[in-house]
C-alpha cells in the first residue's frame, strides 16, 4: 500500500491533468461517485459535522490498529473531495493520521474549499478526523 | 434623461475586472454593493488631507470635518425625508441601529408579559435582536406569518395585536424572497393601537425612494454599504420624541452634558446616542453616496432595476428545473432559486467560476428556509449597474450546472 504523501501525488497529478476549473469540478463530481455509501444508520446528528452551506456525516471504525473512514455529504463536491480524503486516510494507523501534512489540498488548488468561511464543514472534517486518530491512539497505548 | 446603465458602470471601477479570466458579473449587492468613484475619492481626500476628529478641536481642521459631518447627517435628512437633521443618528449599520434601538426602547418601555411582534421573513438582525430583549425582560415575541409567494399574511397582524404589544419590527424589502411589504399598511394598523413601528430598510433605500414622514413610521434603519457607501456606517432614524425619550444606548465621550461620579446628565439627540468617536469619514462617504445616486436618480434606477428583475424573473421561470422563491406581486430586486437536485454550494461553486458572484446559502434568514424546508437558496440581488447581459451570463452559468450535476 502506498504512503499518505504517495497517494497525495498521486492525485496532484490527476488534477495536473486538467487546466480548466470546469474539469477539475467535473473530476471531483466523478469521484463523488465513487464514494462508498455510508449506511444510513449512521447518518444521525451524531455523526454531522455542520457547516453553514453544506453538511457533512463521518463514521470512523478501529479495527486491528487501522482507522476506517466512511463519510457522505448533501453537497456533490464536498462529497468529492471527501472521496480524496478517505483515499489518503482511510486503513492508516492513529499516527499516520495525526501527522498527515495534507499537502494535496493546495497542489490542486482546493484550498478555497476549506477556508473556514465557507463552513462547509470539510476543515472541521479533518480536524474531526484526525481526533479520532488521536483518540485511538491514546486507546492502543492504554490498552 | 434615460438610464444608461453602460455609463453607470464606467463611475465603478470594481466592476472592471476579470476573474478566472472571464468578466466578473457583480450579482450579490443584497450582501454589498460596490462603490462609485466619487465615494471612493472622498474617502480618499478625507484621509489624505482633511482628517480630523469632529466636535471636540478648536482647530482649522477640526472644525472643517465637523461641518462636514453634520452636512452628511443634512444630506441623509434629505435623503430619506426626516422633518429634522436631529433625528438621524449615525450607527455602525443596520445591525447596530437595531441592537442600540432594541436595548434602549427594551430599557424605557418593555416589561415583562409585554409582546414585541416581527415578521417570519425577517434577517437575523432583526429577530436576534429583539428576541434577546424579550428574555433580558421577559417579553414575548410574535410572528407574522408568510405565505408560499412570499407575501406576508398581513391579515393575521388584526390577531396579533393586542393591547400588551409594545412594538411591531418588519423589513421594508426581503433579503431573500425580494417581497416588497405593504409597510404602509401595518404602520397605520400599529399607530390605531398606539403601537410604534420600527422598518428595517437595508434592503429598500438603494432601491426605492424613502419619505419616513409619509410612510409615519417611527424608526427606520438601514446601512450605508448596501446603498454604495462605506462599510461601518449606518443610521438609526427616529421620530424626534423617541429620542428624547428613550435612554441613550452607549455612555462615553461627547453624548454628556455633565459628567460628575454622582451624575451625569445626557446632551441632547442626535449627539446622546453617539458616544465616542463616531465613523465620521463614513458618515461622510455615505453622504457622497446618497449624492450620487440622488444625481443620477432614484426613478431611473428604479425603473432599470425593475425592468431586470421582470427579466431575470421570465429567463429563470423558463427553465423547467428551476425553482423560484419569492413570486409576490410586489418585488425588487432578488431572485432566490434552486436548481431541482442540485445543492446550492455545489452550484456557488460552479456559478463562481463562471465569474459571476451569488451568494448561496440561508441568507441569514433561516425561518424562511424553515418555511420551505430547504437548507438554502442560491441569490443573485441586483443592483443598479447590472445588465441584461449580465442576467444572461446567469442563465448560461446556470444550465451549465444542470449539464454537470443531471
């Protein structure tokens, strides 16, 4: 399996491949699709991340020291750049998550997305994601 | 003289630029609108070569900006038609004209049981304000419902009313439904109950002319940045015997007349309600601004605000995956939509990139959103150098969106 910052070229590159914005957004609307569907069940307020303009759903599974991210949003795009994020995340242990440099974002130009003004809940997302991995960890260290 | 929008636009220099290299369509002025050159050179000289606190100096300078100052307060007098420069108070916007106004009247007039009735279309500037004066005194605050069209039910307001209502707060203009509300009449009803009112004109002075003697209503406020003045700049207009009544809402520098530790006592209105150092420079922007419209003229722009609301209104109904929020009789200048299965943000997101700015999202209104049950609307608000073309740059930008998310 390749490493957090392999997988982040890996998809820099994938963006390099389209000059156009309009490509770019197409692109993220096919990932989205790729997203695996998040069981419903665990589409509760528990599990809702809340932004002003698009709402997000993250579950996270400890299994066998590895953290298993599954996440949906209302928003196409966000939900996009959500299928990055667990393609770079998901199936790590705690420590590679908490120290995880998401260079990605600004190679491929989606830095706006995660201003915290645009409150769409991806920057708390990731701070969410990373809690877990923290969480986790102290979990395997008392354990 | 007819309208001419193309030299309108020449006098903004904001709007002279491309982004992601396409023009840039300017269609969020219910959020701000862009500033004229005039307001900006005199924003400009103001700091270059006249600045100078006001009321307190002896000096050459001193005097000049107070002068200036107190013209603005003429000018906005004029402006909205206040029988007295005295009634009008400078305030940091819409939303601080509201709080100062809702802790002051809350202070000298409302007790506990009493009720305070707005509208269910308000912004959160006007609701928050007054529902955190209802639990500071133990008041009760009451709705005026809206139907689907965006019309209000004014027939409920007879209901409404009753002899413990201290206070009745509506907008002028709906920021997200674009309603123009019949203010008139729930001014007259509220004044045959001995009810003052409060009309929230953020979204009406820019677009319409404003007499608040003619209207009667007994405060009216709205900002300076939504009508193409400076940002940080608003006003609080009261009928002179309000503000005579009411207590002043902040203490500090020059709103006293003597100051001792045993008492204070209070200058007199306008001043009483401006402690400390005020926005003189946006005072003064703001004039400029009411200037420039007044030159170029309030019907003109009316009528040409009008005429693209009616067209973007028609190009946007023709499109049978829109949906429209806010059809009343009676509107200006918002169109509020959704593409059907498509979330908003994705299609800012979209729409963005085309150049063009909307704004998506609650609009700080969400009990109108609440009514639809949606989460959000996309708004392009218009202005008075937006143009046809304009509005069919919105349209291509917008099937452009369908074509990505069918």
């Amino acid at each position: 399996m390749k490493n957090i910052n392999e997988i982040q070229q890996e998809i820099s590159e994938e963006f390099e491949l389209y000059d156009d914005w309009m490509d770019k957004y197409n692109y993220l609307i096919e990932l989205s699709k790729d997203l695996p569907v998040i069981d419903t069940k665990l589409k509760v307020n528990d599990n809702l991340i809340s932004g002003c303009q698009s709402r997000v759903w993250l579950h996270a599974d400890y299994e066998a020291g590895l953290i298993h991210f599954t996440a949906d949003s209302d928003s196409i795009i966000t939900k996009g750049i959500i299928a990055l994020l667990i393609r770079i995340l998901s199936g790590r242990n705690p420590e590679e998550v908490m120290n995880a440099d998401l260079f990605f974002i600004d190679r491929i130009g989606l830095r706006q997305n995660l201003s915290p003004t645009r409150s769409n809940g991806l920057l708390s997302m990731i701070k969410q994601m990373k809690l877990y991995a923290l969480a986790y960890h102290a979990k395997s260290k008392g354990s | 003289m007819e309208y001419d929008v193309y030299s309108v636009r020449k006098d903004f220099p904001m709007l002279n630029q491309q982004i992601y290299g396409r023009p840039l369509v300017y269609l969020d002025n219910g959020a701000t609108a862009q500033k004229p050159l005039s307001v900006i050179e005199c924003i400009n000289n103001f700091h270059t070569s006249k600045n100078s606190t006001i009321h307190r100096g002896i000096h050459f300078f001193s005097e000049q900006a107070t002068e200036e100052f107190e013209n603005a307060r003429k000018t906005v007098q004029q402006f909205i038609h206040a029988e007295k420069s005295s009634e009008v108070i400078f305030t940091s916007g819409t939303t601080g004209s509201i709080n100062g106004l809702a802790w002051s009247f809350g202070e000298r007039f409302i007790s506990p049981g009493d009720e305070i009735i707005i509208s269910e279309m308000e912004h959160h500037s006007n609701i928050v304000p007054w529902q955190m004066l209802c639990e500071r005194k133990g008041a009760v605050l009451k709705i005026i419902p809206f139907n689907d069209d965006g019309t209000l039910e004014i027939n409920k307001l007879d209901t409404l009313i009753t002899v413990k209502t201290r206070l009745i707060s509506v907008m002028h203009i709906s920021n997200t439904l674009g309603t123009i509300n019949p203010i008139r009449a729930i001014i007259a009803r509220a004044h045959a109950n001995d009810i003052p009112v409060v009309i929230d004109g953020a979204q009406s002075v820019q677009h319409t002319g404003i007499d608040v003697q003619k209207l009667d209503c007994d405060f009216f406020v709205f900002s300076g940045h939504k009508i193409y003045g400076p940002t940080g700049i608003g006003i609080l207009y009261a009928k002179e015997k309000w503000l005579h009544e009411l207590p002043p809402f902040q203490g500090g520098g020059e709103m006293v007349n003597v100051v001792s530790f045993q008492k204070t006592t209070y200058n007199e209105p306008p001043v009483k309600f401006e402690a400390g150092t005020p926005n003189y420079i946006g005072a003064i922007g703001l004039a400029e601004a009411l200037k420039y419209l007044t030159k170029t003229g309030l019907s003109g722009i009316a009528k040409h605000e009008n005429a693209l609301l009616e067209y973007g209104s028609q190009k946007l109904s023709e499109l049978d995956f829109i949906t429209l929020y806010g059809q009343a009789p009676d509107k200006s200048s918002i169109l509020s939509f959704n593409l059907k299965d498509v979330h908003h943000y994705d299609a800012g997101m979209i729409i963005d990139k085309m150049g063009i700015a909307v704004r998506t999202g609650t609009h700080c209104a969400q009990p109108v959103m609440q009514h639809y049950g949606i989460s959000g609307t996309i708004r392009a608000s218009l202005g008075m150098y937006n143009t046809q073309e304009e509005i069919d740059t919105l349209i291509s930008a917008v099937k452009k969106v369908r074509d990505m998310f069918a």
